[in-house]
C-alpha cells in the first residue's frame, strides 16, 4: 500500500512546546511509515545543535538522506527531528546558523513528495524569521501549541481537549487545581489526565477537584503545596494535617516557611491594589488588561525596572492565571491577617532558632495565632 503523496513538498510541524510537536510529529510519521514496508527506507535524523557546527551536520545528514535513492525504488521517510536552531537564541541568530537555514530551506524546496516523504519538527521557532513565513506558505503546515505568550490559557486549553478525546472533563476547580500542582509541564500534565480519566469508575466521565487533589503528585510546589495551599484556604485542621503530614515524610520547617511566605507577599500586593482600586479580580480571576497596564513602565512596572527575575516581591514578573487563582474563591484575606501573618512567620522562624527540636509543634501554634480565630 503506497500512501497519497501530498501536494506540499514536505510537511513542517513546529511550536513553543517540544513534547507537543513531537507528539503530532510520531503520529504522521507512524502514518507515512505503515505505507513504507522496507524499513531501510525510513530515516530519522537528529536536528538538536548546541552550537554552528553542529547545525551544519545536521543540515548536511539531512541533505545526504533526502539524496539517497531508495535500493528497492521505494518511497523514503525522512524525519528532521527535534530541530532547535530555529528559535531566538544565540546560535539561532548566529551568522552561520542563518546560512544553514538559507541551505535548508534551498533542499526542502527540492523535495519530490511522490519520491521522498519529509517531516521536520521543531521547536521553539522564531516566528519573525522569514524561514518560517516561508514554511507557512510552502509547507503542510501545523502549529502546536499556539502562541506561548499565554502559557496558563494554552495549557488549561492542551489539558481540556486532551481529556475530551479521553472522553472525560474536568468538574469545578480541578482544572485548575491540576494545572497549580503540575506547572507548566505539557508532558507530565497529559500524562496525569490519562491516570485520573482511567481512575474513573466505569460510566464516570467527571475528574473532580477531590480527584486531582488526591492522586495528583505536587511537582510545581513540591512538597509544601498541600501545607500551604490549606492555610491560605484558611482551614485549620487540614493545615494541621497537612503540616503534621509534611514532618512525617521528614521535611524540614524552613522551606515550608519560606513558601508561606512567598505567597504571603504575593497576596499582600494583590490586596494592596485591590484596595486601591487599581486591580479588578473578577469571576474568572484578575482583569488581564488592568494587570498589563499596571506592569507597564508608566505605572508600578516602573519600580522593578531591569528585573526579569521571577520572585515574590514582584508581581508583575507572576503568570496572571496563577495570581488570579490565588485571589479567588474567598482566598483573599483582609490586609490586616495578612501583615499579622508576616509578623507570625517571622517569629516561628525566631522561635524555630530557640527550639530547634520542637519545628512541628512551633509551626502549630503559629497556626493556631493564624487561623484559630476563623474557626
């Protein structure tokens, strides 16, 4: 069986997310490859390059492969994967690399489809590169991923369709929930989709929030998302569960603080500019336009000039999603328990000092001064 050849000369998947692109890429090589029975007629080629040098090889093996005339007159697979050079970084803009490029682009054009089947992946690209326009118009053309500029919406959009095609959805707040335990990970986050939507009950089609709670490991804040995540929720026995929890396993109370207050400090701004009424937080979190404006170097964006560090003690460097999540269903608290909070974090740190043998029950009674009063 011979598959149709396409009336692109080759087919271009890219995208700012690697497992995503390599993803769509398996599957239309697997396509093309289960029409081609000689197995020396399908080739992959490695087109990773730390460096010039290791750019030009790539292009020439692929130049070589895309030459080579099958020994029983078959048709070729060739697969340029995990291509890399063609992203804004140093050896992407470098002189020799654009040259390279310039020759890729001049062996692609070459390219018979009825002879030789292409596919090239990569990821990230450089979308103001003229290579890339050019691929837009002359290839089978796919982009995964979509624009990373906003990474939150995109992922929660990746998850939700990848758990449709499960035939599963996600109830009330576990999409998010996943999203706050996992990161931005796209590998890890299609890979939990497919253990909760198997979890199931035969019949279920709904991850709920208790689901992901419960099975979902916590990668993006390790292990003191749970500890942390419940005393911002202020509920005091499952904070005292969820510290005791975190002694067992054997952690230590000084990371467990510092997150405490890392978060802290991110709500203390949210509050500071909610009061102000600089800040809109609606249903479905903060007014993206109103945080971009307050970024802007015209207004508080101004005082963090040259930073591009991530780091509590700035907001605008935080994803928007997250910040809105934070601030969101009643977890918001006053000004007032959120200095007092501060105030208590650095006097378990003092006390932690004087009874250091004693951290569990210390982060206790700081609860206890914390929380007890909303209980």
């Amino acid at each position: 069986m011979t598959a149709p050849a396409s009336a692109k000369p080759f087919i271009f998947i890219c995208g700012p997310d690697d497992f995503l692109v390599n993803r769509e890429g398996r599957a239309r090589h697997d396509e093309i490859a289960a029409t081609i029975t000689d197995e020396f007629s399908r080739e992959t080629i490695n087109g990773a390059a730390n460096n010039v040098a290791e750019v030009e090889a790539a292009v020439n093996r692929f130049r070589d492969s895309v030459q080579t005339i099958s020994m029983f007159g078959d048709r070729r697979l060739v697969w340029l994967k995990d291509v890399n050079f063609l992203a804004d970084t140093p050896t992407g803009r470098a002189e020799s690399t654009l040259a390279q490029v310039e020759n890729l682009r001049e062996i692609l054009a070459a390219i018979d489809p009825a002879q030789t089947a292409v596919i090239v992946t990569a990821a990230p690209v450089d979308k103001r590169r003229s290579f890339y326009k050019w691929c837009e118009k002359n290839a089978d053309f796919v982009l995964r991923g979509g624009d990373s500029s906003d990474g939150a919406d995109a992922l929660a959009g990746i998850v939700a369709a990848e758990a449709k095609a499960l035939g599963v959805t996600f109830g009330e707040n576990a999409l998010p929930l996943l999203l706050a335990k996992i990161g931005p990970n796209t590998r890890l986050l299609i890979e939990e989709v497919h253990k909760l939507a198997n979890y199931l009950d035969d019949g279920a089609t709904v991850i709920e929030e208790g689901h992901v709670a419960e099975l979902t490991p916590n990668v993006a804040e390790g292990d003191f998302f749970e500890a942390v995540e419940t005393f911002f929720s202020g509920n005091l026995q499952r904070t005292l569960d969820a510290i005791h929890r975190h002694f067992f396993g054997g952690g230590d109370s000084r990371p467990l603080l510092a997150s405490l207050q890392n978060r802290n400090r991110l709500l203390l701004q949210i509050r500071a500019l909610v009061h102000s009424g600089d800040l809109r937080i609606g249903p479905r979190g903060i007014d993206k336009s109103s945080f971009d404006k307050l970024a802007s170097p015209d207004s508080y964006g101004r005082h963090f000039a040259g930073v591009t560090d991530k780091t509590s003690f700035n907001l605008f460097s935080q994803n928007v999603w997250y910040l809105g999540r934070l601030a969101s269903s009643g977890r918001l608290p006053s000004m007032r328990r959120l200095i007092d909070n501060q105030h208590e974090f650095i006097n378990a740190f003092e006390e932690i000092i004087r009874r250091p043998r004693e951290q569990e029950e210390v982060l206790r009674e700081m609860t206890l001064r914390c929380l007890g009063e909303n209980n």
